[in-house]
C-alpha cells in the first residue's frame, strides 16, 4: 500500500483582491483543520454560509490524532462523512493492558450490539481532513475555502469582528459578524487578543512514531505499563489503515529531543516493541503533554473551539473527540443566533456547555498521565501496587488508568435543559448524547435511529403522536401511527435505551443532546421546554 | 468464606478516590506520609468493623509482598 499521498489544495485569488471590493460573511472560519471544516458544513446544514481561512494548502502532515469515537462518527453521519470514515478507519472496540509482560486487564468499550457506529476507529488526521475538505467542496454557495490566507491581525466591536488577511497576492481584509478560531493548540488568534492560556506541563517526553510495517496484530489497543522491552516506561500500540501503526514510547522527563528524534536512536526502540519484522518510520514526534484551556471560549464576536481553546494529552482520545463537540454544539446556535431565532446571548450557553466538556477532558487525561507518570514515592508505590493487585483482585483492574476513552459529556444541568422529569428514570436523560437504536421505516427499510434525527429541533414520542406546527416529529412504536412519521422499535431497544414509556415525549437538540423528556408530554410544557433549549427563557 | 470484597465496589468513583488518595499525600514528607496512611486505616478498619474481614485483608495485602 503506498503511503499517503499529500495533494495541495489549489490557491485561489479572493475576489477581494481582484475587485477591490470589501464582503462581509456572516461567519469567518480561521483554520481547516478537523474542528473547523466540520464547523463550516455544520453551518452549511444550517444554512449558513461562512469562509474558511486558512494558512496552509496541505492536509495534516502527520497522522496526528488517529482515534474517532463513536460520538464523533455520530456527527460525522449527520454531517454527511462518517460512512466513508469508518469503511477506512481500522475499528477497535478492546484495549488490552500488560504490566511487565503479563496481559492483566482487557476491556470493551461497546459490549452490546445495536448500534450503526463502533467504539472508535483509528483513522490518520489527514483522511480526516480530505475527506472533510471534500465533503465541504459540496457546498460551493455556502462555504468558500480559502487556502494560503493567513490571517495576521484581527479586531472587533460591537457591530463585527475584521481579520487582515495575507495571501501570495497581497492583504486584503475580510468582515464578518463572528470569528470562530479553530486555529490549533498555538493559536495565532489567541496570541494576537493576548488571550492566556492556563495548563499543566508534563514533565516526561513522549516519543510518537508511526511506522509502515505488515503485521497481523489485531484491531485492538494496546498498552503496556513496565514492559521489559521498554524498561520502567510505558508503551502504546495501535493499529491504522494502510498498514500504519501508532507506537507511543515514555522517555524520561531528561531526554534529549533531537537526539531522541534520530532513526538511529527510534529503530532500536521500535524493533523491541515489533520484533524483527521489516519496517519503515513514517512519521516521528516527540512530545511534552500539556493540560489545559483558556478561561472563556466566547470572546463577544470571537469564539474559540478545538486546540486553540483547549488541549489534554494524547491518552483517551479527548483532543480531536472534544475539538468535533465543540463544533457540533456551537454551529446550530451560531446558525441560530444569525437567522434571528434565537438571541446571541444563546453564544453563552456554548461557552458553559463547552468549557464544561473540556474541563472533564482535562480532569480524566491528566489523570491518565498521572497514573502513568507517577510524581511521588506516594504515588508510585500506589500506582506499582495498583498492577501488582490486578492478577488476584478484580476490583484493582479497574483503576488501572491507561486512558479513559471519549465519552460525551453530558450537559444536564445547564441553561438549555429542562429537569429531568421524576416519572422517567435512568437512560437518556436530559443533557445526555442521544442514544443510537436500530429501526425499520415504514416503507419497511432497515436504518438507525439517529439517521433520522437530521439536524434541526426534533421530537422524539414513544408510541402516540403528538403534531405540532414548529417542530418536526417521529414516532416511535410498534406499527406505524396514522398521521406522523412512525420508525419501527424492530428490538424494542430505542424505548429501552431511552427508559421510555408509552406515550413519553423527548425533545432533541440540534446536536442530537436531549433537550428535556416528559413521561406525560403537554403541548404547553413542550413548547415550553423549546424556547428554554433555543436560550429564549425568562 | 470469604468475607472481604475483592470485586469492583466503587461505583464510578474509583478514579476520583485514587486521586483523593494522590492529592491527600501532596507535600508530606515521608514520616508525615507514614502517619497519613496508618491514621487512615485506622478509620477504614473502625468503619469495616468486622474483624475478621480486616484479617482478610491484612493477609491478602502481605501476601503480595512475598511475606
């Protein structure tokens, strides 16, 4: 399989240039990386249009984050791309532990059956970027992607935001009434509005290569605390497309980079983690883990998402997952805020929601660290006789802390959602990601249930229709209910997922999170419960 | 039989009590340390309350230390 082929993204002269005329875009996009493009079709689903700045012309060099989890996949279906992702992403559903060389702990991140998407798949950055670039190529009328404009200085008021923007032809300035920046974990945005940033620096070096390499080894993690081939450090391994895998090597906090960084230095340590099978070195990096986010994700008309409002180490799969929440819960309300249907103090929810999520990324990655970086005698000795325990005492494996995978977070409790009503327990509660359940259509077509939530408000009822003028509606139910659009609960596991009962109603955000659910649903507290999750409350 | 629970007995908080443990120790010198962690299973033991159990458990952790 030949490597990855790098296809620049052609530079086109913005009209600006050419014209002399001044634009103003409702919204301006600073960086196409993951976070950024999946922003800019988000918003084209809604609607509305926006340009995407950004400095380079070239995809990921690197494979980068690597693991997609089911979450993300969910908002890639809706966004169009997440079939295509898994049919190249390796799907993995088991990480396996070893301490010493000794396999002491295994776990499934999805056990039960029933759902479209997998646990994760482990896919290189760069596909993930292509296949977003070209997915956003759909929407030529609503997202103008700008390759090589680098924006150098940009300002706000209370009337828009202005970005300088450099290009091979010049500068030219572009207007808009919100700058998102998904500029990466060295945001210029951020440097230029001198906005701090508050993280925790690991002190240990890790050493992350991916390598070319024929193996039957299969679609699972693994990770290996003390192993003899690594001695006294830890070790990753996982399997991606094309024959490429991801080794993450700890080297002491003393290590020297670029000595480390030499193939004559890697090949040695590789060969102990593969054996002697042929490889190549494809790509090589050598990290210090921060932990951390800015204060405040909303700066009036500038808003941040992705690196450049947060970053956690590499260990559960939270940069990449969270940087794609952030986008999937910002672009409806944005969209919103925009058309006039919501007033932009619905920005602010962004900000307590997203914040929210990146704190709980922040708390389990550095915890992660942590138990592999132990700082003290106390915290060493707790940590060895954590691994020492596991073989006889089942309770230990589970505080074995390699990575504690992506899982959305849940927003309960925030502005946007109602209480939870007492009569429903349990499941898919208010604030939570919408569970995924197999269904039938009524012409009889086997799909999933989140396949058809689309991406507007939605309500969800279980078994009786309730219609209504501003809100489309599906019905769950055993046979088809005359006058709205029924899915058939083919295993009865949509109502179980979601501890449904005859006749209860959910209302669903935009970005598939419940929004309020009612054993009891009245069209006042509905409508009720909408203008609350839409930021028109009080 | 056994008394002692080896199985997983703490519900979704077990990372949070690992690092309460990490947090509780930050910046004690190696007596205060000492202290820190007799102190506590004193106060885990009176709550077990069950003698026999602790026996269990005191067996089971020397064990892991080839004694």
């Amino acid at each position: 399989m030949a490597r990855y082929q790098y296809q620049p993204f052609d530079y086109v002269p913005p009209p600006e240039l050419s014209d002399g005329k001044g634009r103003r875009h409702p919204v301006a996009i600073v960086g196409a990386g993951p976070v950024g493009l999946a922003l800019a079709i988000d918003l084209a689903l809604h609607d509305t249009p926006c340009v995407v700045l950004d400095d380079n012309n070239v995809v990921s060099v690197g494979s980068r984050a690597i693991c997609w989890s089911k979450r993300t996949l969910e908002i890639f279906d809706r966004l169009g791309v997440g079939e295509r992702m898994v049919a190249k992403g390796v799907t993995w559903k088991v990480g396996r532990l070893y301490h010493r060389d000794r396999e002491v702990y295994s776990f499934d991140l999805l056990p039960e059956a029933g759902h479209k998407n997998p646990a994760f798949i482990n896919l290189q950055q760069y596909y993930v970027e292509q296949y977003l670039v070209e997915r956003a190529r759909e929407f030529p009328r609503l997202i103008d992607l700008r390759f090589r404009n680098k924006v150098v200085a940009v300002a706000q008021d209370a009337a828009g935001v202005r970005a300088e923007v450099e290009t091979p032809d010049g500068r030219y300035r572009v207007e808009a009434d919100y700058l998102i920046a998904c500029d990466g974990a060295n945001s210029p945005i951020r440097r230029m509005m001198n906005v701090a940033f508050h993280s925790r620096i690991f002190e240990e070096q890790f050493l992350i290569t991916d390598i070319e390499m024929k193996a039957d080894f299969p679609s699972e993690r693994w990770f290996w605390f003390d192993p003899s081939f690594h001695n006294g450090q830890s070790a990753l391994l996982h399997k991606q497309p094309d024959d490429i895998y991801r080794i993450d090597l700890q080297l002491p906090a003393d290590a020297d980079p670029e000595h480390e960084k030499k193939p004559e230095n890697v090949i040695p340590r590789i060969k102990a983690v593969v054996g002697d099978r042929p490889f190549e070195i494809d790509w090589t990096s050598l990290y210090r883990f921060q932990c951390g986010r800015i204060d405040r994700f909303v700066h009036d008309r500038i808003i941040f998402a992705g690196d450049s409002a947060h970053v956690v180490s590499p260990f559960g799969a939270r940069g990449g997952n969270g940087g794609i929440q952030d986008a999937d819960n910002l672009a409806w309300k944005l969209a919103a805020v925009l058309a006039g249907k919501a007033p932009p103090a619905l920005l602010e929810t962004y900000n307590e929601e997203r914040v929210h999520g990146a704190d709980e990324n922040i708390l389990n990655s550095s915890r992660s660290t942590n138990f592999m970086t132990p700082k003290t005698a106390f915290e060493q000795a707790l940590r060895d006789e954590v691994l020492s325990l596991v073989g006889d005492h089942p309770f230990a494996r589970r505080l074995v802390n390699s990575g504690r995978l992506s899982l959305p977070c849940s927003l309960a409790g925030f502005a946007l959602q109602s209480d939870d009503d007492p009569e429903l327990a349990g499941a898919t509660a208010p604030g939570d990601a919408c569970a995924d359940a197999p269904v039938r259509d009524e012409a009889g077509r086997s799909g999933w249930l989140l396949d058809r939530l689309g991406t507007d408000f939605v309500l969800l009822t279980f078994g009786a229709a309730m219609p209504r003028q501003d809100l489309r509606q599906i019905v769950i139910a055993q046979a088809p209910v005359a006058g709205a659009a029924t899915l058939i609960d083919t295993g009865g596991l949509a109502a179980q997922r979601y501890g449904a009962v005859e006749g209860a109603a959910y209302l669903i955000r935009p970005d598939q999170h419940v929004a309020a659910r009612f054993a009891r649903p009245t069209p006042g507290r509905i409508s009720a419960a909408l203008a609350r999750a839409c930021g028109r409350r009080g | 039989m056994s008394r002692l629970t080896t199985d997983w007995n703490l519900g979704t908080a077990g990372d949070d009590i690992y690092a309460a443990l990490v947090e509780a120790h930050r910046g004690l010198s190696e007596e205060e340390a000492r202290r820190l962690d007799a102190r506590l299973i004193l106060l885990l033991a009176n709550h077990v309350g069950d003698a026999e159990t602790i026996r269990e458990a005191i067996a089971q952790a020397r064990r892991g230390l080839g004694k």
